[in-house]
C-alpha cells in the first residue's frame, strides 16, 4: 500500500498485506518517521486511507529503500539533509554518496534529471549534485527547473563538470546557470568536502574541513583548466602516457608551459606551501590508471 508521510511528505510503498488482521509498525524511508497501522474497528476489513504519520520522527533499525532509485542511510547526526544525485552509474558518483553519507546526508542516486526532479519536489531536499550531460533533461535544465520554483529555494545545486570532454565548460558554470558550486571529476576528499561546508557550514568537523579563503579553490580550477587543455589538445599522447606509465616524460613541455602559466596567475602565498598544480596532474594520472585497471579485469563502477 501507498503511505504518504506526513512529517517530510514523501510517498513509500509499504509491504503490508490487506486486509490487516493486525497492528503494523511501517516507518518512511526518508526520515524514520514510523506509523502503526491498526484494522479498522468492527467487522469492516482496513483498506486505507492513508495514515496519519506522527510528527516525531523515531529511529528504525532496518531502513528499506525507495522504489525507483537507491538510498544511503547516514550515521547519527543532528538533523535531517536530504541529497539527490543524478549521474551515470560509476566509481565517482559512489564517491560522492559516500562522502555526502559520512557527514549527514540521506543520499538518492538517479540516472536522468525527471525523477531527480520528482524527488526534490516531494523531498524538499537542501542538496542536489547534478553532471551537466545527463541523458534527457541535462544538468543545467534541471538546475534552471529548481531555480524557478520559489518553493526550492533552499535547495543548493553543484553541477558535475566534464573536464576530459573537448566541450567541456570554459567558463565557471556557477555564473551561467545558476548553480551555487561547480566540480570536476577527479575533486579530492578534502576540497570536496569543503565545498560543501562552504554551502552548509553546520555540516562536518569544521577542525578537518576548515575552509579555505576563496583564492585557493581558483587556484585549483585554474590547474584543472591548464590540464583540460593538455589533455584536449594532445589526446593522443596522453592516452599512450596513462598506458606506458610515461605521461611525465611525454607530455613534459606542456606540463612545464602549463607550470608557468599557473605560477603567472596565481599569488605567491598561494603557490608557497602547496603543490596544487603537480597534485592536479598526479590525481588525474592516478584516475586514469585506476580506470584502466578496472577495464583489464573486468570490475564493473559501484
């Protein structure tokens, strides 16, 4: 049967046998709200409506997942954040989730924007991490539809970039299509979650994810920029890099040119202490080996 919660909304289908013959417990996926459905008094078997759900959420050993997509089930944590993240099935997407999970969020997976939408819609959730190139309704045409409603106006929206695509985005998309962040495929741990601090400050342990001024996430943007470029323009080469384990050796003017563009724009207290530039490229190599060592033996993305 077909319950409507009515403390976060959400509609589940509960396994309950009807007529009931008895009390049973069922409680909502989302937010663990639960409900005893009871037979209805008299000889009348129960057949419905849907219950009233009490407004006090309590905890539920056994979570289930919504039809349709999966979902992952925090740890304890101080309130209630809900996530959707629409992307193709993959190594990078689990990633996602899983950091999402470590720091608070119900996370739902979705592979195309329309049911993203639905969720958000029912859910009211605060976080939606969207890939720009989603079959059907594309990334930005999902964040253009929560734009619109005044009614989502507290959900965040971070677009999925494509960094090793050639049309890929030259441009801050954040500026372009309302969204409140932008990241890119091979985004570390830590400066992923510091930009979801940055977005939802009570989230975390703000002594690990302290963020960072404003100028150290340009700096990083700008060496996964000089690496799109060595990547678009000699794609060959880099391919044949990853796969002899020499992309270093190949590639090493570029890296070098790359080297003192990113040196000419980013400030010296920036560039002293860190390694942003060389971190950039040895994440990428690391990646793609990684890709291709999934490929040799057959090991298919979470």
């Amino acid at each position: 049967m077909e319950i409507t919660c009515k403390h976060c909304t959400s509609k589940f289908r509960a396994a309950v046998q009807l007529p009931l013959t008895k009390a049973v417990r069922v409680a909502c996926p989302l937010c663990n709200t639960q409900v005893v459905l009871k037979p209805a008094t008299g000889d009348a078997p129960f057949h419905g409506p849907t219950p009233t759900v009490p407004s006090t959420p309590a905890p539920v050993p056994r979570p289930v997942a919504l039809a349709g997509h999966s979902l992952l089930r925090p740890a304890r944590h101080p309130g209630r954040r809900v996530a959707g993240i629409a992307d193709e099935p993959r190594p990078f997407r689990a990633f996602l989730g899983d950091q999402l999970r470590k720091i608070g969020f119900e996370v739902a997976f979705f592979e195309t924007g329309e049911p993203l939408l639905e969720f958000v819609h029912r859910t009211r959730a605060q976080l939606v991490i969207v890939n720009v190139y989603l079959k059907g309704k594309l990334g930005v045409d999902v964040t253009d539809a929560i734009r619109a409603d005044p009614t989502l106006h507290q959900t965040r929206v971070i677009l999925i970039g494509a960094l090793f695509r050639a049309n890929r985005f030259r441009a801050n998309p954040t500026n372009l299509y309302g969204a409140d962040e932008y990241i890119e495929e091979q985004i570390p741990e830590r400066e992923f979650r510091q930009i979801v601090r940055r977005l939802f400050p009570e989230v975390g342990d703000a002594a690990e994810t302290a963020l960072e001024p404003r100028e150290y996430d340009a700096a990083r943007r700008l060496a996964r920029l000089i690496l799109s470029d060595i990547i678009i323009y000699h794609t060959e080469i880099v391919e044949r890099g990853i796969r002899e384990d020499n992309f270093f050796d190949l590639l090493k003017t570029e890296i070098e040119d790359g080297r003192a563009y990113f040196e000419s724009r980013v400030p010296s207290h920036v560039r002293h202490g860190t390694s942003i530039y060389q971190d950039t490229l040895q994440q990428f190599v690391q990646m793609k080996r990684e890709e291709l060592d999934r490929l040799r033996t057959g090991t298919e993305p979470s």
